[in-house]
C-alpha cells in the first residue's frame, strides 16, 4: 500500500499564487463554496466539523492549513489536500481526501508454540475497522510480549499491508518464534551470609526444571524480574541488613541461545537492631495500646516485614475508630557506629467519617442481598477497615465471584465516605456426566446437576447419581444458608445408597433436616458474639431405613448383620474461616458433633421393634495453606466414636467403622480395613479360620497433601499424598498388625477442574500391604488406581 505525504509549504505557496491577481487589485479572495471530495464512507459532517474555511469568507491560507491538520488528525484518511477552482476573485475551495482501506482480515501467521486462544486477546485491530496503524503497531508488541511471557525471548513479529479490491486491506502479522529461552541459573554475588535458597522462593523468576514444559517456571519476564529486584532487598532487610545495595544485574544468552544465564550483584553491608521505639502525632490518648500492640522490640533483629505489619496494625487500629484517612509513618534513624536503627511511628489520622452508601456492582445474577448480607460494614456508621477486610474475605468464600474488590471516595460531604463492592461473576452450576476406573471398583459411573447459588439466590441445589461395582447412590441436597433473609440456616437431603462391605451389603434411604444459627448473631444480647463470625450451630434430625445383608464370606456371623429404622438427632458446631468455601486455598475448617439414636426418637408404635439405638461423636478437621509458587498445603483430621446406647442395644455392625479408599486411606480398598475376628469358613470346627471385618467404634485417619500447578490455565493441578490412619475394636486404642497402629500409604495423581466439576485421578500406594492369611497372597495392590467426581477436602 502507498502512502501519501502532504507537503504543507507547498500547498501554501499555491494558495498565496493563485491569490496574487486578487491581491493585486486590493481585494481578498471570496470564497464561493467549501466542497469535500472524495469520501466514501465518512460523513461529509464528520469532516465539516473540523473545517474553519466558510463560504462567504475571506481566503485565509492559514485556516486552510488548520483544516487539512484537522482532517488528518480523523485518523480515517491516507492523504488529503485543498485546491482552488474558479474565478481568482471568488475561487471554490475543494477539500479532497483519500480514505484509508478498511480491515478485511487481521491475521497472525507462524505461531506454532501459541495457539490462536494464546494470541485471541493481543489483536485490537477489528475487521471492518479502518486500518489505523498506530494500532497495528500496538497489537505488534503485544503479540512480541505474549511470546516473551510465554519464555520466546527472542521471538520476532513483523507485519505487513496486503490491498484489497474496493479499499480494503489485509494485515498479516508474521511471527518467527525461534526457539524457546529458559533462564538456566540464577547467581547472586557478594551474598556472603544470606545463601541463594533462603532468596530464590520470593522471587517470580525462578530456573526452569524437567517440568518447566507444562508450566512457566523458567520463563523470563522483564516486568516481574525488577520486581525481584525489590523482592531480593525485601529478603535482606527482613534479615536486619538495612544498608543493602542490589546492583544492576546482567543477563546473558547461551551460545545456542536457549538458555539465560541471571547475575545479580549484592552489597550486604552489615546486620543492624531495633534501638528506641517511640509514637508521634496525633495519637488520640491510644499510646499506651499501641506500645502493647507492636511487635518490633527494642534489642531485636531488624525485620522489614515485622515492622511493615506493625504500620498496617496501627493504622488499622485508628481506622476502625473511624478514621478512614489514618496515615502511619514510620521515621528512621540509622546509627552506623552502633549499628541500630530508632524507629518513630508517626500517626496523623485525619477527619472521623461514615459510610455514606455502599454500591454493589457487576452482580448480573446474583441478588443484592446475597452480597450485602456477608457485609460487615453498614451505611451510617462509623469507618472501619477490619469491617471492609471481613467484607471481601467472607464474600470472596462464598465462591460465587472470581474476583471481589472494595474501594472507597469521598462522598458528598468530607466527614463521608462511599464503598463500592465490585465483583465479577463466574459459573456456579455444574453439569457433570462421568466414567473411570478404579482398580477395585473397576468400571464407575457418575452424574451431578449442582447449582450453587440457585437463581442468584445464594441457596445450594443438587442432585447426585454415582454407581460402581460396590457402591450406588442417588442424592438430593437443597441448602438455604439465610432463611427468610435471617442468621437461620434450613437444609434438607434424601437419599438412597448401597455400599458392598467385606462382610455385607448395606443399604439404606432416608433423608435429614437440617436447622442452624451463625452465632453473630447474638451480639445485641452478648457483645462478645460479634467476634464469632462464620461459627454455627446446626441441629440434624436423620431419620433413615437401614437394610443388611451377609455375604458368603460373613455367613456365620449372621446374627450380627442387624436391619432395622435409625431416627437420630445430631448436634454440631462448625467454624469455617476458610478464603472460599468451594475451592479453599487458605484458612481452617472444623466440625465438632454429637449424635443420639436414643428409643425416645423411635417410639414402638412408629418404627417398630427393628431400630437402631446408639451415640456417636465426631471431629472434622480441615487446614490449607499456600506455600509458594502456586503450592498448597493440605491436612484433614477425622476423629469419630460410636457406642452402645445401652447393654441391650449392641452397635450395628453396619455404623461401625471402616476405612480406605479415595475419600479416607488412597491405596486401600473402599472400606476394607477394620478389626477383624478370626471365624471358619464352615461349622465345621478343625476347618482353618480366616479374619472375617467386623468394624470398630473409633476410627482416626489423617490425610496430608501438597498441590501444586500443571496448567494452570486450564486448571490442572498435580498432588502428592500421605495418607494414615485405622479403625480400632472395641476396648482398644491400638493395633499390633500394622506398625504405630496406623495404616500409611503415599501417592500422587492429578486433578482437572473442568466446567462440570473437579476430577480426581489418584494412584496409592501402601506402606503396609496385608496379606491373605491363607493363601499368603497380598490383598492389596502394590498400585491402587482411583478415580472420582468431587472435592476431597
């Protein structure tokens, strides 16, 4: 494509010729009319709007020249130039323009390690749009940085023009990747008393390893390495090195030109202590609590981090009171001699405000109400900044959002404040339709319709269908956490499961009610209560037909294999601090519960004579945290203890305990272990005894695990486990079959957070293989295969 270019002086020394004639005479040039010319598609009124020339006026070449600046700066034309036609005393002015080409296609051609979904975000230039270069060489580095993200450092993007028939044009943007750079090593000189491996974790440049192919470790990032930069100082000053210089790293190619080579220079200097803490400004009488509420001491090491948290305490402490504006300074003097450093925490905390209005935004779906009802900041009260936290933490775990964020301006007066709760909506329902295999369940089944904020609602509906060769279920579960908009939580869940244990086959349908309190709400009776958020009591009425059956195996233990009605009544308290109650990547989870099956709740003439009477006690517990570069610890503690109502009403064999599993011991078969009873295989009493499952009255089962990133961006996520635990006979706490009374197994899997819900693809494999005390042939596999639809924990 050809460019015009407009010669400005030229034009003038025209216009000024023509003009000369009239001149002469002492009379100006009148104009008889202003055409445009040459435009297709642009509005004649578009360019008039930007002309100052007018019919009837004197010729002024000045204007002229304003007005060509004026029709070029549209950005629509390629050239446009300004000609007289007509008399010399009272000339036409015509404007003619040459419009740029429209868009037909903006193509990227040459990316073979990006796909066009890598790239379907870096080109702004549309079709059908006029073809603005400015843009095309916008969308030209964002393609380049794309690459770089991505570790093709050296990646090239050129583009070119290609005309079309009717103004229309091609852009084609050629990239030549070349070939993929990873940074090879990281060194650090002069770090003389803080070693590389105490530096490298904070930073986000890291050297790529064997699984730097499936996600970006390795890659290089100008923008986030000078954030290292920072990061590097930040580490030395949390190490008391207070005069610490990082110099101008260098970074160098391989030969080949694959691999980058990292030096960073550092100067340490020396290790300085805390010296004389004081408090300045307006304090508002609250010294005595701040001296008590920081945590840098006199006489300790410096720490960067200790003394940055001790700022935001402080000023948090002040904007709770309702100083919004509450700024903290912390001034320093540094002594080199005695190598400390004073610190004055200067406080200025501003005008007292209220909350004007809180606006919510961006909930398309989800009601006003479901949001503001986790808000922990009101209209008309006083500023509180541990409010606004409390607010995005408890709305961010509901997991409804992507994204939640609270910002404050001013409102009409300067004693005022507006918040804006911003989020950003994600899919909360699943569809899900499943198969696997397992290595003992072998082929497996399962379906889920879930929708966990139900018409924007808040509320949880699901339906459940899982079957496999020694379990089915079929699940209904509806949930409203605010009932009638109160601090009442209503639930319901039927169902009906079969489960096929070593000893017998179980199944049951029932359902349970579920009514619950989130004690905050107390607090207009006990101020206190206002510190118990997220903590609920719940109170579960289960009421459900057990069926049991022997199998071949537990023939001359029929007796035990007791089918009959359990009507119980279950209370639990829960506190749930985790970020998000769907995926959790931080916090705690735990669930205390007591549950009675007493006669009061199976009266004779309801149920019968076949019910099942008992107590049970249990402890869940939950704890996650990120460890770094995406990784996430895990823990889970189950506790749980039934016993017999009375002396007469013995346990049913089908409620006591058995463990193993995907759900509780990976790497054993689902609920194979538990105490077991040496019977024969016949009536017979010198035929040979086998140990026949009988289950326990208490279990314990401890599951570890660290997550941690594959794709990210598609979800996929890696897991190492280690799993141990037992359920353990009656009158016994331990078991001299297995070492440390506890089973143990490790392994590892995947899991894929697809659009229907998580999958879970997990190998175990365990620690204490038993064997057949008959045949002397493992039970257990050296590797266990599972595979299921669904949150572990």
């Amino acid at each position: 494509m050809t460019r015009h270019l407009l010669s400005v002086p030229v034009l003038l020394a025209a216009l000024l010729l023509a003009a000369v004639p009239a001149l002469a005479r002492g009379a100006d040039p009148v104009l008889s009319d202003v055409r445009i010319e040459g435009n297709r598609r642009v509005e004649v009124d578009a360019i008039r709007a930007t002309i100052s020339s007018k019919k009837g006026e004197p010729l002024d070449p000045k204007k002229v020249d304003q007005d060509l600046r004026g029709i070029m700066r549209l950005g629509l034309f390629a050239d446009a130039t300004a000609e007289l036609e007509g008399p010399e005393a009272s000339p036409a002015l015509i404007f003619k323009v040459v419009e740029r080409p429209t868009v037909h296609e903006a193509k990227i051609v040459g990316n073979e390690a990006l796909s066009k979904d890598d790239l379907k975000d870096t080109v702004e230039l549309k079709p059908y749009a006029v073809l603005d270069l400015a843009v095309v060489r916008k969308d030209v580095k964002k393609i380049q940085e794309k690459y770089v993200e991505k570790g093709y450092y050296l990646a090239d993007v050129t583009w070119k023009v290609v005309d079309l028939p009717d103004n229309q044009a091609d852009v084609i943007y050629t990239v030549d990747e070349k070939a993929k750079v990873q940074v090879k090593e990281i060194r650090f000189l002069g770090n003389d008393h803080v070693p590389k491996d105490d530096i490298t974790p904070f930073m986000q440049t890291q050297e790529g390893n064997l699984l730097s192919f499936l996600n970006s470790t390795g890659t290089y990032k100008e923008e986030a390495f000078q954030h290292d930069l920072q990061s590097v100082q930040a580490v030395y000053m949390d190490k008391g090195y207070v005069t610490v210089k990082v110099g101008k790293p260098s970074v160098a190619l391989s030969p080949d030109r694959r691999f980058l080579f990292i030096t960073i220079p550092v100067e340490e200097g020396e290790k300085y202590d805390i010296g004389k803490i004081e408090f300045s400004g307006q304090l508002l009488d609250r010294e005595p609590v701040l001296k008590r509420m920081v945590r840098t001491k006199t006489g300790d090491l410096f720490m960067r981090s200790k003394v940055g948290a001790d700022i935001f305490a402080i000023g948090d402490l002040y904007k709770d009171m309702g100083y919004a504006y509450a700024n903290v300074t912390p001034l320093t003097n540094t002594d080199p001699k005695r190598r400390i450093v004073d610190i004055n925490f200067e406080v200025q905390p501003g005008p007292k405000v209220h909350f004007e209005r809180i606006e919510i935004i961006g909930n398309d779906k989800t009601r006003d109400k479901v949001i503001r009802r986790e808000l922990r900041i009101y209209e008309g009260e006083l500023y509180s900044g541990t409010g606004i936290k409390a607010s995005k933490q408890r709305i961010t775990a509901l997991g409804f959002f992507e994204t939640v964020e609270i910002t404050t301006k001013k409102g009409s007066k300067d004693d005022t404040i507006v918040a804006t709760v911003e989020v950003k909506e994600k899919a909360t329902g699943t569809f899900q339709v499943g198969a696997g295999f397992s290595s003992y369940e072998n082929f497996i089944l399962t379906g889920q319709i879930s929708q966990n904020n139900f018409f924007g609602w808040g509320q949880t509906l699901s339906l459940q269908v899982q079957w496999s060769s020694i379990r089915q279920l079929g699940q209904i579960q509806f949930v409203e956490p605010y009932f009638l908009d109160t601090r009442w939580t209503f639930a319901f869940d039927l169902y009906a499961t079969e489960g096929y244990y070593t000893t017998f086959t179980r199944r049951a349908i029932g359902g349970s009610m579920t009514w619950g309190y989130e004690l905050s709400g107390l607090y207009p009776w006990w101020s206190f209560a206002r510190k118990l958020d997220d903590l609920r009591l719940f109170a579960t009425y289960t009421n459900e037909y057990v069926s049991v059956s022997a199998s071949d195996s537990g023939l001359l233990y029929a007796n035990q294999f007791k089918s009959g009605t359990t009507s119980a009544l279950r209370l639990s308290l829960q506190w749930d601090k985790r970020d998000n109650r769907l995926f959790p990547s931080r916090g705690w989870f735990i669930s205390t519960s007591a549950e009675a099956a007493p006669p009061l709740l199976a009266p004779q003439w309801a149920f019968g004579q076949n019910v099942n009477l008992f107590t049970r006690y249990a402890v869940d517990a939950r704890w996650y945290r990120p460890v770094f570069l995406g990784l996430i610890a895990r823990a889970k503690l189950t506790l749980g203890y039934i016993r017999n109502w009375d002396a007469s009403h013995q346990v049913p064999i089908s409620e006591l305990y058995y463990v193993g599993g995907i759900n509780s011991l990976r790497g054993y078969r689902y609920l194979s272990i538990a105490p077991a009873e040496d019977v024969g295989r016949s009536r017979n009493p010198s035929s040979a005894l086998y140990p026949l499952a009988v289950g326990g009255d208490k279990q314990l089962v401890l599951n570890l695990e660290l997550e941690f990133p594959i794709v990210e961006k598609v979800g996929v996520r890696g897991v190492l486990f280690s799993d141990m635990g037992n359920a353990f006979a009656r009158g016994k706490y331990s078991d001299p079959d297995v070492p440390l009374s506890l089973y143990k197994s490790v392994g590892f899997g995947f899991r894929w957070f697809s659009p229907i819900g998580p999958l879970r693809f997990e190998w175990g494999i365990p620690l204490n293989r038993r064997k057949d005390k008959l045949t002397g042939e493992y039970v257990d596999q050296a590797l266990d295969f599972q595979f299921t639809i669904g949150n572990f924990f």
